[in-house]
C-alpha cells in the first residue's frame, strides 16, 4: 500500500517583525525614563497594568493564529485515527 496520498504543504507566517520591534520600541519609550517612588506608586501600577493589556493582546493574537494554524492539522489528525482505529 503507497501512502502517497499522504503529504503537508510548507506553511509561512507573514509577520514583519523588525516593524513590529521598532514600533513596540517607539511605544515603550515614553516609560523607560519613569522613576517609581513612594508617592508614585499607585500611578506606577496603573501604568503597568495598561502595559499588561497590551502584552495580553499581542500574545491573544499569537493565540488566534496558531489556532488556525493547527486546525487543518488537527482535522488531519482525526481523519487518520479514524481511519486507523
């Protein structure tokens, strides 16, 4: 039995990461000259937490696309146990 039937095709990402470093650079600059003191704390933490939510998004999305990503390999992957079990 030839198993030719059987074959992946080669995917890729289009993802300009020297764009998204240098924007993500350029965001960032405005909070690396912050000093945190006692009196700045609850400011510091605010600050923070909307930082928190932008690394939250960007991973979301990371997320988003390997799931869809693996859904054909995922649906592969259950045709073939089907089929062997």
């Amino acid at each position: 039995m030839a198993l030719e039937e059987l074959k992946a095709l080669p995917i890729t990402l289009d993802t300009d990461f020297n764009t998204m470093t240098l924007k993500v650079q350029e965001a960032m600059k405005p909070f690396q000259q912050i000093i945190v003191s006692s009196g700045t704390v609850g400011d510091a933490k605010l600050t923070r937490a909307e930082l928190n939510k932008v690394v939250e998004a960007i991973d979301q999305k990371r997320k988003d696309i390997k799931k869809a990503y693996l859904a054909p390999l995922d649906a592969f992957e259950a045709k073939i146990k089907e089929l062997i079990y």
